[in-house]
C-alpha cells in the first residue's frame, strides 16, 4: 500500500495592516522663540507665540494625505476603536446646563461654559472614545472682523433694549471648533403620482342682484410615473450640543470644498467640542433630510399644475461620511433671567443672533403704524 503524497505547505498568513496612527486634537505646539504654546491665528494663518509676537508658519501632514471620505454602510456596522479618541493629554469637561462637551489644554482652567456660560461644569468620563476627525476647516475670519460685525449687528437691533447696545459684550467673544458630521450619496429614484393640470369653465351667477359671468376654475386629474437621478455631496449634520441649531443653520453653509486634513496645529490654543449626536443618529438625519430633498425633486418632475398622491421609491448608492471640525466665533451673553447666543461663521463671517425685546419700542412702533394707516384713510375717504 503506498503512502499518499504529502499536502503542500501552507502559504504564509498575510501581515495585517498597521492600525492608522492615533491623532491629538490638542497637542502643544512650542514657540521656537521663547517655548511657550504658540496658537493658531485666523488673520496670519499661522501659529503665533502669545507672549513673544514669534510667528511660525503651519506644516501640514507629511504624507500629503487628502481630506477622506469612508464608507457609510461599512462605519455602521462596526467603527475600530483605532479610529476613536484623543491623546490623554488633554482635559474633558461637560456643562449641566446645555450638556455641551469641552475639549482643551491641560494647562488652561475653566471656570465657565463655552456655550452658554454657565460656572456648573464638571469634568467628563469617557464611557467609549470617540471617532476622532480626520478634516476641518481653519478659521480664517480674525476676532477684530468678528468684535466689529458684532458691534454693528448690535446696532441693527431696533426693537432691543437700549441697555443691550452700550454693554460691552465683545469682551466675551470665543472661538469653538464645532463637531460636523457630512454625508455623500447617489440617489435613483422612481415615482408615481397623479398629475393635476388647470382648466376654467364659465359660469353665470347672481350677485347683489345682478347676473354675473365667472370663471371657475377646476383640475383634471391624470396618472403620471417617472424617475430622477441626483446626487449629495457634503450634507452636514451638526453634531454640537452647546450652540443652537436655528442659529447654525442660519450661518451655514461652509465651504467643504475647501477643507483640509487634520492637524493638530490648527486647533492649537482653541476650544473644540466633542460630538454627542454619533454617527448612528447623524446618518438617519441625514437620511430624513435626504428623503425630503428627493420627495420635493421628484415633486416638481410631476407634470401639470399641481399634483396628488405622490409616491418615491428611492435607491441609495455610493454612501459615505467624513467627521470633521468646523470653526465659529460664540458670544453668550445673559439679560435679565435669559441667556443669548451670537454666531459668527468662521469662515465666511456670516452672523446670527438672539436678543431681548424692549416691549415699549414695541407699543410704541404699533401705535405709530396705527396712527398712520388711520391718517391714509382719512385722507383716501376726503
């Protein structure tokens, strides 16, 4: 009996890749002059000793990496803790008023709220690191543009207080690194609906006793099917718990274009906020949003003049996201028992702001108009 012959040798295992490097999001950067921590400056574009005026220009990552999109479906069902958290050396604190999460220097102490203010924070526990970004944009709008854009929407403000416009509020400017989630998708879509088209029929009625001719206008009502394809690219979701949303979305949109990779120099000697909607809820609102975007393109692909009954089946294709930080000035302000917040973009400079109402401004700017629209009708009767 012959012996079989022997297996062939097992290939050897694959080396698996390196995990990618963890990043710091608030390192110490060292003035070459006299080694304090230098900080980035919007109107230089570099970083600036505080002390000694030493600029130094910003290197970079060495690699020339780009600004990286990652696959939406793929991050979903699992995110590597190689691609969560920061460096330790760095200080965590969580408002209890706004529950907005700081993220800053050891070095520096806080005694009071970024976002809102308030002296009640407390320094925050990790319970799982977080996806740390890998882009963002640098400030680029300098705190002397944003102290007098300030100071003249203070003084746009008709119905405030007259006490609001002599505050010195500028003094409380900051700047804040705010968490964006972006998402990418192609989109194909197919709809049904019924199409409504206008037409008129003359009709005769009486009116005041007088026979009168009408037009009345009526729709006819015909089926209607049809496709669209589009695509989204950089579709943010802000993931900011300390500044509000109607006031983002009124300083949106940032050039994402003009993003660039994540270095640590950038956020150097600026407060950044870590995210608290994840990756998760960021995608399903991105979704809603989306599906809205689609209903109203597929709408407006509908014939005729109006339309009913429309239905959207839509295929997603080519998901992906990216995490990244994106800069606004913040001034929180209290007046009364309320407190205020004005947003600055800190890249385009567009401003948005909340205020108090003087009530007698108020009074008295109705009973003007009232006033007024009584003498136009007393001279339109004479």
């Amino acid at each position: 009996m012959t012996e079989p012959p022997p297996l062939p040798p097992l290939p050897p295992l694959p080396t698996p890749p390196a995990p990618p490097p963890e990043v710091s999001a608030l390192d110490k950067h060292s003035c070459p002059g006299c080694g304090a921590e230098a900080h980035w400056n919007p109107a230089k574009q570099a970083l600036v000793c505080p002390y000694c005026g030493t600029v130094s220009p910003m290197e970079l990552a060495s690699d020339g990496s780009l600004v990286k999109e990652h696959d939406l479906a793929l991050a979903l069902r699992a995110i590597p803790d190689s691609q969560r958290g920061w460096d330790q050396d760095r200080t965590s604190v969580q408002c209890q008023s706004c529950q907005a999460i700081s993220l800053f220097d050891p070095a520096r102490v806080a005694q009071r709220c970024d976002f809102c203010g308030s002296p009640s924070i407390v320094p925050y526990t990790k319970t799982r690191h977080a996806i740390y970004p890998e882009s963002l944009l640098p400030f680029t709008v300098s705190e002397s543009q944003v102290r007098e854009s300030i100071r003249q929407w203070y003084a746009s403000r008709w119905f405030a207080p007259n006490k609001l416009k002599k505050a010195a509020l500028t003094d409380k400017v900051g700047g804040v690194y705010l968490p964006y989630w972006t998402f990418d998708a192609k989109v194909f879509a197919r709809w049904t609906a019924e199409a409504g088209h206008y037409y008129y029929e003359t009709r005769t009625v009486r009116r005041n006793g007088r026979t009168e001719t009408v037009q009345e206008r009526k729709v006819r009502w015909v089926p209607a099917a049809g496709q669209i394809s589009t695509a989204f690219d950089d579709e943010l979701v802000a993931a900011t718990q300390g500044i509000h949303a109607a006031l983002l979305r009124k300083v949106e949109p940032f050039p994402t274009r003009d993003l660039k990779p994540y270095d640590r120099g950038y956020v150097s000697g600026w407060v950044v906020e870590q995210y608290q909607l994840d990756l998760v809820g960021a995608a399903e609102r991105s979704r809603a949003e989306m599906d809205a975007k689609v209903h109203a393109a597929c709408g407006r692909d509908v014939p005729g003049d109006t339309y009913r009954n429309l239905q959207v089946a839509a295929t997603y294709t080519d998901q992906t996201f990216k995490h990244t930080l994106l800069p606004v000035w913040l001034l929180t302000y209290d007046y009364g028992r309320k407190s205020y917040q004005v947003v600055v973009n800190g890249v385009t400079g567009s401003i948005a702001g909340e205020q108090p109402y003087s009530w007698i401004k108020i009074f008295f700017a109705v009973l003007a108009f009232i006033i007024v629209a009584l003498i136009v009708f007393s001279i339109a009767d004479k």
